[in-house]
C-alpha cells in the first residue's frame, strides 16, 4: 500500500507506459500510411466517441467492484485488529489463578502465530493474480521448502516446536491454531481459571476470528469475475483500435498541417483508458504479494506489538517501516 500523499506523474506513467508507446506507434503507423498512399483514413468521430463513453461507464463499473474488493478486505483487517485487542484484555482480565502470567502469554502469542500463518497463506499465489509484479524473495508464492522455512521461522517465536509440527501436517494451519486456542480455553475453564460466562465471551471472539479468516479466504480464493475483467480489457482495446481515425477526422477538419499531433493525442487518450484499466486490474486481489496489496504484515505487526504491550513482554518488534513509500 503506498502511503505517500500522492504517486508523481512519472512513477505513474513509468508503471502504465507501455499503453502510450504502443498507441503512439500505431498511431504514427496510421497516419503515415494514410500520408504515403494518400487515402483518407479518417472515420466519423460521433460513432467512435459513443464506443468510448460505453467503455468508460464499464471501466467505471469495473473499478468500482475492484474498489470495493481492497475495501472490504481492509474492513476486514480492520475487524481482525479490534477483536485482537479485545481478546488480548479479555484474556489479561479473565484468566486468574496459579501461572496466570504463563498461561496469558500462551494465549495471547498463539494468537499472534495465528495472524503469522494467515498472513502468510493469504500471500499464496493464484493464476489469476499478477504474479510476475509479486515481491521477490519476501513472499513464498507457493506451499514448499521455502514457504515452510519463512513460516517456521516465523512461528518459531510464538509456539513449540512439537505444536509446529503438529500443524504442518494440515492443509490450513490457521484453521487449526484457532481450533487448538479454542481447546486450550476450554482446559483452563475445566481447570477453573474461569467460569462460563466469561467462557463463552472466549468463544465467541474464536468465532469472530474464524469469520474475519473466511471473509479474507473468500476474497483470495474467489478471483473477480473473469468475464468482466476481460471485458474490460478488450472493449478498451477495440475503442482504441479505432480512436486514431477518428482523431484524423477531427484534426484534418482543424488544420491539415497539424494532423501529425494527432498521434500524440491519440496516444495520449490510449493511454489514459488503459490506465484506468489497469487500475482496476490490480486492485482485484489485495493479498497477491504485490506493493499494492492490503498491508497485512504491517497490521499484524502493529496488533503483535498491542498485545504484547497488555502483558509487559519484552522484546517487543518495533512497527514495519514502509520500504520507498510502500507499507507491506
């Protein structure tokens, strides 16, 4: 996530300008063809401008639903953050009794292993996402050696080692944190470090954390419907397609002599309908791995540090710094 004030016009252009160069080639291309035969190229303007207003609406339709994605998922973290903090004091004030300080700790960095394998699986790629612009060597685009030697290192700081190994036999090891945190509270109820009613406030933030986790899955594993997604791209295409010989019919009835800017213009349009596009394009999936990725890591950091604070921990991480304007 960028969280500078705004991105410059360079860095945007830089990331978006291939659409440019490609329309001021082919647009040069048309006009010296039209030069060197002598035919006129040019097209009314009023039929290619209702193509463009129809992809512009679409485009806007489609940025929306992107928006709404990265949105939601962000609402979603932002859940996670809340109940964290609420169970964190919940478990600080509920748990009372011999080796109350102990078994807090427990609790509360399971829970913070539980944000460490989420974040992790959620960084997993998909077919559908930008692979090729993932961050490279920060998150393990696959289930293999690597992606275990980053999450054992990871968890290594919260959990045993027989508990890891434990949970590395199973497909969704953050399924199975929150299931063995929500066996562990009921031992220490059993055992009376507290009674049933606050018990049951135990159970229900287990289950609002198992609801936060499948709002995020449901986000991951259910890629933006593909047909509007190509849609979009290739009405864009078509109108620009046919934008430069439209932009003829407009330059030559201003001044023939100046009707080599219209391949700058068109460029210029091309250019600003596939950024739009591409906008959209990469705010489909904010946990791909990306710099434009919902910061997940920076979030459970800041929620490891909270927690940590409520029981006095030492050694506690200092919040992620942002890398060149980009949280994680």
């Amino acid at each position: 996530m960028y969280i500078k004030r705004k991105y410059g016009f360079w860095m945007t252009f830089y990331w978006s300008k291939w659409p440019f160069i490609y329309g001021l080639l082919y647009s040069c291309l048309i006009l010296a063809i039209s030069h060197v035969l002598s035919i006129n190229f040019s097209l009314p303007w009023q039929p290619i401008s209702v193509i463009g207003i129809a992809v512009a609406f679409y485009l806007g339709f489609k940025n929306n639903s992107s928006y709404d994605r990265t949105w939601e998922a962000r609402k979603i973290w932002g859940s996670i953050v809340n109940n964290s903090r609420t169970f964190a004091a919940a478990t600080v004030s509920f748990v009372k009794g011999e080796e109350q300080q102990t078994i807090q700790k427990e609790l509360i960095y399971r829970h913070i292993a539980w944000l460490t394998a989420l974040r992790h699986q959620l960084r997993l790629s998909r077919e559908w996402e930008h692979t090729e612009n993932r961050i490279r060597g920060l998150f393990s685009p696959t289930v293999c050696e690597d992606y275990y030697n980053k999450l054992d290192h990871d968890l290594s700081r919260y959990l045993p080692e027989e508990e890891i190994r434990f949970y590395k036999t199973k497909s969704n090891i953050a399924t199975q944190i929150l299931g063995r945190q929500s066996q562990r509270l009921q031992q220490l109820r059993d055992t009376g470090y507290f009674e049933d009613f606050r018990h049951m406030e135990f159970h229900q933030l287990i289950t609002s954390f198992y609801a936060d986790q499948g709002k995020s899955e449901r986000i991951k594993n259910f890629p933006f419907p593909r047909q509007y997604a190509s849609a979009a791209q290739w009405l864009t295409l078509v109108f620009c397609v046919f934008l430069p010989f439209g932009m003829i019919d407009i330059f030559n009835k201003i001044n023939f002599e100046l009707s080599w800017v219209c391949a700058i213009a068109s460029a210029i349009i091309i250019w600003i309908f596939f950024l739009m596009e591409k906008i959209g394009d990469y705010s489909e999936n904010p946990f791909e791995g990306t710099y434009n990725d919902v910061p997940i890591t920076s979030i459970a950091i800041g929620i490891e540090i909270d927690l940590r604070e409520m029981i006095n921990d030492e050694n506690i991480p200092e919040p992620l710094p942002a890398q060149n304007g980009f949280l994680l």
